[in-house]
C-alpha cells in the first residue's frame, strides 16, 4: 500500500483544506479550485482510484504502473504525464528515485518512488507565495520541476570538489590504485547524470510551447528560467567530465615522465659501470704480449684511468640531468 504524503485544495493562492483522497474529483469540479495530491509508493489501487476520479488516461495508467530509465512528457488529451528522477548519493552509490506527475485542469498528482528528498517543501513554498499560487497548476507544476533540478547542483558540487582534490594529488604525486577506481567511478557517474538531465531540457521547451487549459503563457518564462538551469547543469557536467579525463590525462603524463627519468637514471649509471667492465674485460683476454701487465705501477694506473673515467661519465651524466 502506498502512503499520501499530502492532499489538499487551493483556491486563489490560498490553502482552502486538506481533503482525503477520495474528495478530489468534487473539489477539481469548482470553479477557480485545484487539488494537489502528493503520493508515496502509491500502488495499482490508489491510482486506479485517482483514474476514476480524474478520467486519468488508460494509457497514462498503464505508463504509471512501469517503471522507467529515462525522464519523459507525454501528453494524453488536455493532460500530460511526467516521469522524473532525483539523484541519491548514499556512500559511494548513486541511485535516482522516479518521480511521476499527472496534471490536467483541477488536479495535480506527484508520485514519488523511493527515498528521495520530500516534496513537503515545495509545498511550503508555494503556500508562502500565494501571487503565484494564484496561477494554479501550472505553478506548482513549475515549482515540482524546479525542485527536483535543485537536487542535482549539490550532488554536482560534491563531485566539483573531490575532483579538485584529486587534481592536485595527481601532480604531487602518482596516483594510487584507490584513486584511478575512484575517478572511474566519478567519470560514470557523471555520464548517468547527464543520462537523466539531458531529457529535461526538451521536456522544459516542450512545457513553453504546450497549449493547454491549465498551462497559463504568462507562466512559460518561469519554465524558460528551469530550462536554463538545465542548460548549465549539461554545462557543468561537461566541465566535470573534462576534469575527470584530465585528470586521468596528467596522471598517466607525469607517471610516464616518472618513469623516463628513472630509465634515464638506470642507464646513466649502466653506462658508468659499463666503463670499468669494458677494461677489465681487455685484460682478461690473457694475451702474452701486453707490456703494460709487467710493469710495476700499471695496476694503479689502470685502477686510476677506471676511477677517472667513471668520474668524468658521472659528471658528464649529472650536467645533462640524468642523475
């Protein structure tokens, strides 16, 4: 069974009462009277009783009934059918809870599945600007909408940040197996994000241009500003996925220059051991006819042209940056 959250009525901006569920089809009939139903893991029974009442369309219905993977509009006569998802970070897993609106003249119902953050405060909102309560469904329809875009900027903010702090751990120093996963994780969740807010940018122009009852033109500019906002959460998301495969970028960038410099480094010092096993490997041939092995200071002035050598190749390997 599914719980009602809220159910009320509204006349002129103003709370008129709460109802129960079963009242709302007598209220939506008056005149300048709209009722705003909120609805919790609501179940084949309360939609099939607010069906009744609303002559909701079968179809909208049946929609209702499925679970979706992508945020939608679809219009059933004067009435349209909305399905959006709110983004829930619970430790490092990110979920969306669906969210289900119908709307038509007199009625708006939101159907939440999950646990998400709760509509009451839009409801306080819109019951504390009662000028534009007094626009009606359309209002609220709005303020649903908007509500909902305002779940993603903190989610968002979260990811700005940890980025920034990877960033920086990435030029200080190499990345860890830990931190790859991590911005792996990051980088797909960005993409899931942009899964369900880059739909709600035609829903919104497709809002502008409805040419329903309860859809007043003078409330279109307030479905541009939540359009706007979408358009800049695309944006950002852009931003977060560039930061995110930059982040990769440099790492693998300085990991490899770590990595030159310490090939360098080997073969510097291979080449300076190279030198004293190249001369000790001529007087190992065991040649007779060397003159210098029979001279008394020759095992000093071999042992000194080794010593002098490797210094000079030290140097030489120092200057240049190899050690």
């Amino acid at each position: 069974m599914g719980e009602v959250v809220a159910a009320a009525v509204y006349s002129k901006g103003r709370k008129v009462s709460d109802i129960h569920l079963d009242e709302g089809r007598d209220w939506a009939s008056k005149p300048n009277h709209f009722v705003w139903i909120g609805l919790h893991d609501p179940g084949s029974e309360e939609l099939g009783n607010l069906q009744q009442q609303f002559s909701l369309h079968e179809l909208a219905l049946e929609d209702a009934l499925q679970r979706h993977t992508r945020p939608k509009l679809e219009t059933f006569g004067d009435a349209l059918f909305l399905v959006l998802y709110s983004p829930v970070q619970v430790g490092d897993e990110l979920t969306f809870v669906e969210t289900q609106i119908f709307a038509g003249t007199g009625y708006v119902i939101s159907a939440r599945y999950g646990e998400s953050a709760s509509y009451s405060k839009v409801r306080q909102r819109c019951e504390a600007r009662p000028l534009l309560l007094e626009h009606g469904e359309d209002f609220v329809l709005y303020a649903l909408l908007s509500f909902i875009i305002e779940n993603y900027r903190p989610l968002m903010d979260t990811y700005y940040a940890e980025l920034e702090e990877l960033e920086q751990t990435v030029l200080e120093c190499a990345l860890s197996h830990a931190e790859v996963v991590r911005i792996q994780l990051l980088r797909r969740n960005l993409l899931r994000l942009r899964r369900n807010i880059g739909p709600l940018a035609e829903i919104c122009q497709e809002l502008q241009r409805l040419d329903f009852p309860f859809i007043d033109k003078h409330m279109r500019p307030y479905f541009r500003d939540v359009a706007i906002h979408v358009n800049r959460l695309l944006e950002d998301l852009t931003n977060l996925r560039e930061m995110a495969d930059h982040a990769i970028e440099i790492g693998l960038l300085l990991e490899s220059s770590r990595q030159s410099v310490v090939q360098r480094k080997f073969a510097a010092w291979a080449a300076i051991l190279a030198f004293p096993t190249a001369v000790a490997g001529i007087y190992g041939m065991n040649f007779h006819n060397m003159p210098e092995l029979t001279w008394q200071y020759g095992y000093f002035a071999v042992l000194g042209f080794i010593g002098a050598g490797c210094v000079g190749l030290y140097a030489s390997f120092r200057h240049y940056g190899w050690l």
